[in-house]
C-alpha cells in the first residue's frame, strides 16, 4: 500500500485545479454555515443569560388608568405574581417613536451596552440599533417634549430584544422606533397626560406550563372585566413578538442552514463521486493488474477514497478555522443590526461543529464507498479488459437523422449522463440560493407598491373615548384571534365596522349581514367565500361566527370589516358607539384622547425595515450559490473532457480541427448547462413558493408571492456567464491535447 499510496501525491498535484476548487468552495460554505451555528449559539445563549439577569416579565396588561394599591395586592394574592408597574410615554416626533420608560431596576432591567444609565433629569439612555441608523452617538442631544436630553448610554431591553412598536406589526422598527430609558425625575418632565398605564407580572413559582400561563391571564383578564377596569391588551411572554422573534427566527433559521447544508454536501459527495468514475474507468487496466497481484478490494477502496477524504478534511478544517476567527464577525454584524442584544460573549457550539465536520466526511465515504465496493467486487479480467458495465440486453438508441456531428453530441451526453445529472443538480440548487437571495428585496418593494395603491386611509385615529370631530369619517375596531389552519396558532385580526358608502372602502357592500376579509386571513384558514369563520375573543371566552361574503383590498395586514351597525349589533355595544376616524389629512386631537395613530407610512415601512433587514443576507447568499456554479461547472465539465480526451485525439488524427473538436464536447456542454438553467426554473418557482409560504404562514401579517420576470432571466444570463468564464479554461485544455495520445493507446 505504501508504493500505491504515493500516486496519491502525484495525482493531487495534477488536479490540482480540480481539488483545489472543491477545497475553497468547502472552506468557504462551511465557514459561513459553522459561523452562522457558532453565532447564533452565542446569540442565544447571551440573550438568555439577559434573560435571567434582568427578571423578564411573564406577562403584561394595559389599562386605560392606574390600578389602585389594595387591588395590586389582591391580585398578587390571588394569582400568586408580583405586579410591577411599568408605565411608558410614547413621544411622535415626525415619523420617529420613542417609547420613554422610567427607571427600570425591579422587572425587565436595561442592560447597557455602552455609557451608562441616566440619573440627571436630563439624560436619556436611547436602543442601541436604532442610534446607529440614526448616527446618534453617546453625548449628543434629543428634544422630546421641549426639554433637551443628553444621551447617556445605549441600551438592550430584554422584553424588547425585537424593537416591535405594536405586536401585531410585520416586522421590527429598528429606524423609526426607540425603546429609552430615562431617570425618576426625567420621567416627570413629560406629558404626564399621555402615559401608557402598563402592569408587567412576574409568576412567584417558576417553570409555569404555556397552558397555565395562558390560562391565568385569561383568568386576569375577565377579572379586571368584572371589577370595571377598561382593559387595552393583555399579552404572555410566549405571544410578546419583542421577546419571543428572535428565539423563534432562530428557530427556524437552524432547520433550513442544516437542510441547505446537507443538499451542498450531498451534491460535493456526488461530484466527488463521478470523479471517482471517471478515475476507475480511466485506470482499469491498472486496477485489473493490481487485483490480480494479490490486492484486496479494501484495500483499493482505501487508496481511491483516501483522496476525496483528505481534500474533505482539508476544507472541514481550514472552514472551521475561518468560522471561528473571522467569518463569525460577519453573522455578528447581521444579528446585531437586526436584534437588541446585550454584548455578546462567543460560546463555540461543539454539537455543530461536529456537524459540519463529521456530516460531509460521512456523506463522502458512503456515497463514494458504496460505488467502489460495488465496482471493486468485478473479476480482475473484466477490468483488464475495461468491461466495467453492468450485463444486460442493452437497447439501442436510434438518434435522430441530423449531421454526424450533432449525433456526435447527443453520443457525447448519453455517455455521461451521470455527470450532467449531477450538472443538473448543482445548477438547481445555485439557481434556487441565488433566486432566494435575489428574490426578497423586490417581493418587500412590491408589498410596499401595493399598500401606497391601496385604499388605506393614510391616518387612522383611535381614540380612548368617543370625541365628535366634523366631517371625517367614523369606524369601530375590536381585535380578535383565528386559528391558523396550517400552524395551529391563534393569530390576531382586526374586525373594523364602517360607515354605509365609506369613502375609503366603496367596494365593500355594508348592506350584507357578513364579513370581507383580506385575502391574508383567507390563506391563512383555507376558507372562500361562502364559508362560516369563527372569531375568539383573545382574552374572554366569547365567541363570534361571521359568515364570509367577499375580499377586501388590505395589502399586508389580517383585517375584516362589517357595516357599523352590523358591528355594534354583534359585539353588544351601543347605536353611537365608535372607536375612532379615518382621514386622508392629519387631525388635531389631543394626544391625552387618542391612544394610537396609524398611518399608511408605518404600515409600508415593515417591508423597508424587511428589506434592510435580509439585504444583509443577499451577499452571502450570493457568494455561496456563484461558488457552486463554477466549481460544479468546472469540475464536471472537466471530467467529461478527460474521459474523452482519447476520442479528441482521434478527432484530431482524422483531420478535425481544435475548434471543431471543441464545438463538439463543449457545445454538448453548453447544450446540459443551458437546459438544466432552463429546465430548473419551473422547479425553482414551485420550490420557493413552499419555502416562502413556510417562512410567512406563521406571521401575524401576509406577503403575496411575487417574484418578477427580471429575476428569472437574470439567474439564467448569471448561469450562463459563469459557463462562459470557465469556458474559456477549457478551451486551453482541448488545444494541449495531442494526436500522439492516440498513437499511444495500444488497446
């Protein structure tokens, strides 16, 4: 074996381009899959280290006024909790919220990631990702309310490691919205008249079932009812998108990496294994002669895998190096301008390191092994003799009546079928990263273009009690939950009652006794229309069942709306009663009266805040899908040259010319690439809609698929440059090809 094993050597250093290639692109993907492991362990395990530290709240209620002491303490009692007030201001000032909260040292403490605290009335401790959109830095000065404040220090809020400003938003804020902090005396200076009246609970015994805990604040909730307590919202930790997103997103960031990795590894193993062929058929007169000199089949298995092995290794090694080093500031920069973390502390994650390391050595070995095995067990005289095929009555392919050198090509493919098939499989999946990456940003930009078409009012007022206010259009809202058909989950809508002839909504019919629904809540619970929908109060027992009569125009958001009187009939409320004003201009109402506006801007910056957000994304996704391409391209095109380089000799013997010869093999490659690019699209389109669908359905919002027609041509013009560049490589490599190779071969 020593004397056998030092054409190992050799035959490395003249492929060298070959294995070289394979070599990077493993470096190179499993550096960004292990980075992105080690990262996201990290991340986590930062987060719920801030967790525990900061006494995360278990839940939250907002009421429209202060609760009074001996109610506090009953409800303590009762429910076993501790109650901490948590009062917040928000304060609009253009198109930026801050969300002013006073010292916090009892229940979700501020973490500092920079500067320090406020205690002067005057200082402000601001979210850290929102100063650096805003290139806010650490001294500089804010008014908000009249009154200058210094910033004091960034922060991280554990209840608001997503900055969402409402919980049923799409996406974080992380350039209009600010969670802050400011001192006791600080908060005083405010508008007092404005303040949030926010109770966050504790739980007195820990490890609280998800049912129980559910189960408690809907008990809370029907008591604050009973005791006359207008009650705004009541959340649990499990359903606070500020505090669950991020745990959640990587939750489902890990299952997809380990699934995308394992079809990249899969593919490296299939490539490595046409190789594999090509080597053996290549050198069976030599194999032949080894077997017959007392060689065993192992240990010619041995020989043949110790290559693909050793260059597996090579790029499992250098790849967790580069993750660990410096590729992990590249997933730190992405996690930290889209989450509020506290400083991150790296933990290596030792089960994914043993992942990424173990996965594509195992995968290499028992895909090529079984190959081997099978192809080693021939007689010595059948590969002697180059008889490496399976015996059986072979049908003969009649090609079609065409010039000899397009059946030349059509020979060409037929021959190596197998390498074009795993061709086709390498350009598929680089096609479906590369439609993935490029496909997000214009999907958010056309769910922008469609909410600023649609007919949403641009402000919509609610207020805390009913005001009379002229000529502006007057709507009922109550918030409800459905159960989403595909996730289980119960999901949050919002059921508006509106005028007869709105304004703003002319093609709903108010004079049916039913529901429009947005066509997000349709796909969401598999109904049409014509179908019965049952509503459940999120905090009460009550249920609603509308009949479905048609869809409105809500790009985005789960909505439904009903006449007015239909509304006030099926909820209890009065003939009068309304909870706000739709407008097309800006009203002047007291901000004491109202208690939120909604505009069509912030509904149209959760796609520009989703598109900052995965934009981050793009270029890596892009790396790695080019990577593919050239290096499958590469190889596999390569593979079919030097299993044929003996039949261009030939060629050339007869009289062909280079460039003749080379529109033969390389045409037939051109004719596999561009089919598989052309052929791959219709699989590429049905794939994302299932992976998107996956990604979306479980969101409190709906995302129309939409990719446009530009994309698909583009990924087609990427694949074939790409074929093109490595074309020209080839064509070095047919010209040093000599007549003399076939003078040489005696068989």
């Amino acid at each position: 074996m020593k004397a056998l094993n030092k054409r190992l050597k050799r035959d490395f250093k003249e492929n060298i381009g070959r294995y070289g290639s394979i070599i990077i692109l493993l470096i190179v993907v499993i550096g960004l899959i292990s980075a992105f492991f080690t990262v996201g362990n990290s991340a986590k395990h930062t987060y719920q280290t801030t967790e525990a530290k900061s006494n995360i709240e278990d839940g939250q209620f907002i009421v429209e006024e202060a609760i009074e002491d001996s109610f506090i303490q009953t409800l303590e009692d009762d429910y076993n909790m501790t109650l901490y007030q948590d009062y917040y201001i928000d304060y609009i000032k253009d198109t930026i919220t801050y969300r002013i909260y006073n010292t916090r040292d009892q229940v979700n403490k501020a973490t500092i990631y920079q500067g320090y605290l406020p205690s002067k009335d005057n200082e402000i401790a601001l979210d850290r990702i929102f100063c650096m959109n805003q290139g806010l830095a650490i001294n500089d000065i804010i008014t908000i309310n009249n009154q200058d404040f210094i910033i004091s220090g960034f922060v991280a809020l554990s209840d608001y490691s997503s900055l969402f400003k409402n919980n049923t938003d799409l996406m974080m804020d992380t350039h209009t919205f600010s969670v802050a902090i400011v001192s006791d005396a600080g908060f005083k200076l405010l508008n007092q008249e404005t303040i949030t009246y926010k109770y966050s609970y504790v739980f007195n015994q820990d490890n609280l079932s998800e049912k129980k805990q559910r189960e408690t604040a809907s008990d809370l909730a029907t008591t604050l009812y009973k005791q006359g307590i207008t009650l705004s919202s009541i959340l649990v930790s499990f359903d606070n998108q500020g505090i669950v997103f991020f745990i959640e997103d990587m939750g489902s960031d890990v299952p997809m990496m380990m699934a995308l990795y394992g079809i990249f590894v899969v593919i490296i193993g299939f490539v490595f294994s046409i190789i594999i062929r090509s080597t053996v058929e290549s050198e069976a007169s030599m194999i032949g002669t080894l077997l017959a000199s007392g060689y065993s089949k192992f240990q010619l298995m041995e020989h043949y895998l110790t290559l693909p092995v050793f260059v597996t290794c090579i790029g499992v090694i250098v790849g967790n190096i580069c993750a660990n080093t410096f590729m992990i500031d590249v997933f730190r920069t992405v996690y930290y301008s889209a989450y509020s973390l506290a400083p991150m502390q790296f933990h290596l994650n030792y089960v994914m390191v043993a992942f990424t390391s173990l996965l594509p050595i195992g995968l290499i070995i028992i895909i090529n092994g079984s190959y081997l095995f099978r192809v080693l067990g021939m007689t010595p005289l059948r590969f002697l003799r180059k008889d490496l095929r399976k015996h059986k009555k072979r049908k003969y392919r009649k090609l079609p009546n065409v010039s000899f050198m397009n059946r030349f090509r059509l020979r060409v493919i037929i021959q190596n079928k197998a390498s074009f098939i795993v061709l086709f499989a390498g350009i598929f999946f680089a096609s479906f990263l590369l439609m993935f990456s490029l496909g997000l940003t214009p999907m958010f930009r056309n769910f922008i273009d469609e909410i600023n078409k649609s007919s949403i009012p641009n402000y919509q007022y609610i207020l805390k009690k009913p005001i009379e206010y002229q000529q502006v259009e007057k709507f009922n809202l109550v918030s409800l939950e459905f159960d989403n058909y595909y996730t289980s989950d119960m999901m949050e809508i919002s059921i508006y009652g509106i005028e007869n002839d709105s304004n703003f909504y002319p093609e709903i019919d108010t004079t049916k006794n039913g529901i429009y629904l947005s066509e997000g809540v349709l796909k969401k619970t598999n109904k049409k229309i014509g179908d019965s929908i049952t509503f459940y109060h999120p905090y009460l027992e009550n249920k609603y069942q509308f009949e479905i009569v048609g869809i409105c125009d809500y790009p985005s958001s789960l909505v439904g709306f009903i006449s007015r009187e239909y509304f006030n009939r099926s909820f209890d409320k009065s003939e009068d009663y309304f909870s706000g004003y739709f407008s097309d201009q800006e009203l002047d109402i007291d901000e004491k009266d109202r208690s939120t506006v909604i505009t069509k801007e912030d509904v149209a910056a959760a796609g520009q805040q989703a598109i900052s957000t995965f934009s981050q994304m793009t270029p890596l996704l892009m790396i790695a899908s080019i990577l593919v391409y050239l290096v499958v391209l590469f190889i596999l095109s390569k593979v079919v040259i030097d299993r044929n380089a003996l039949n261009m000799s030939y060629l050339k013997i007869f009289g062909y010319t280079n460039k003749e010869v080379r529109n033969v093999y390389l045409t037939s490659t051109l004719l596999v690439v561009a089919l598989s690019l052309f052929i791959s699209l219709p699989f590429i389109y049905v794939g994302l809609i299932c992976v998107f669908e996956f990604v979306f359905m479980g969101l409190n919002s709906y995302i129309k698929f939409n990719i446009p027609m530009y994309l698909y041509i583009e990924i087609v013009a990427i694949g074939f440059v790409t074929y093109f560049a490595i074309n020209l490589l080839h064509v070095r490599r047919i010209n040093k090809i000599d007549m003399n190779d076939a003078l040489k071969d005696r068989e």
